[in-house]
C-alpha cells in the first residue's frame, strides 16, 4: 500500500515507521486514552507491537497508517489510519485513532479528519467512509456527529475490549453523495 502523506494549513498525517516509536511513546502512555477502547497501549513493548501490526497492514493493503502532528507546534499528537480497505467495494473506515489529551477539543481532529475524507471523497474516489465506536465512548459518538456522519446503527457483543468488557460497537458513516454539502456545512467555516 503506498505511503500517503496528508496535510493542510494545521496538521500533518505522515507514513507511520517504526521509528516513530520514541516519539510516539509518550503520548501513547497516557492511560485516560484507554479507559474505552478496544486496545490498550501501557507500555514500550505494547506501543511496538501495535506500530508492528500496523505497517504489516499497510503492506497487506488493509490499511494506512498515520502519524499525526500538530502544525501549530510541530509536536508529534498520534496517530489515525485508514482501516478495514476494501477497493472492490471503494470503501475504508476512518479508525485507531488516539491524540494525547493535550489536542483533544482543539480542532486538530477536525482538521484530521477533514484532511483524510477529502482525500477519501476526492482524490480516491470512494463511496463510503465508515467510523464507529465503543458505545459507551460518548465523546467519539459526540465528534462523529459533529463532523457531518450519520449514524447507522448499534452492532450488539461486536467485541471483546482488552479488559474483557463485551463492546457494542456504534457505526457511522458518510457517502460520497453526502461529502459535498458536509464539505461546505460542517469544514467550510475552517480555514484548513
């Protein structure tokens, strides 16, 4: 899978590498990040394997991963991927993503956002970006909404989260006939 690099005026998704690994360690540790998810990323060791299992995607055509830096500061926040790649059916999700708490409600997940769906819509020309969630993670129910997705519905025992809890999974999604008027309504007030 190539090695897509995704920016404008405030952040910059680049290819994630292993040697992202220091930079990325410090935001990864931060354990409020975790207390919903489907992962858990508590040590060195952990923070490898999932940058491992991630460019063993990327090079399988599942998926891209990113890394995530605010423009602003030129501080490396997290990171994000295009998952879950199906070219014959021209569709990704937009997933494991996690930004240090620092950048949380500051607009750089909007404009990450914005920067990936506009290559998602335009330039790669699918029909569907799907998003979803940990039903109990209201704040990522809340962001998804906010930037323009539909919810479509409530996947029941989906899956088993690192502590064991059983997750219903909410999915969004948004289609290419929705990305215009979402371009101009939600990101156009931006100056991406």
């Amino acid at each position: 899978m190539e090695k897509l690099v995704l920016e404008n005026k405030r952040v910059l998704l680049r290819p994630l590498e292993i040697t992202d690994l220091d930079s990325l360690l410090e935001v990864a540790l931060v354990p409020e990040m975790w207390t919903v998810g489907s992962t858990a990323i508590r040590d060195r060791a952990e923070l490898e394997g999932y940058i491992k299992t991630a460019l063993k995607e990327r090079e399988n055509g599942q998926s891209i991963p990113f890394v995530v830096i605010d423009k602003q500061n030129g501080r490396v926040a997290g990171s994000t991927r295009f998952a879950a790649i199906s070219e014959s059916n021209k569709r990704t999700e937009i997933g494991y993503t996690w930004i240090h708490p620092d950048f949380q409600r500051s607009g750089l997940n909007r404009a990450m956002k914005f920067a990936m769906l506009q290559y998602a819509f335009e330039t790669w020309k699918l029909n569907r970006v799907e998003l979803k969630t940990d039903e109990r993670n209201d704040k990522s129910r809340n962001a998804m909404l906010a930037i323009g997705c539909t919810q479509e519905g409530i996947l029941r025992k989906h899956m088993i989260t690192w502590t064991g809890h059983l997750r219903n999974s909410v999915y969004f999604s948004i289609l290419r006939e929705e990305w215009p008027d979402i371009r101009e309504r939600v990101f156009g007030k931006y100056d991406f």
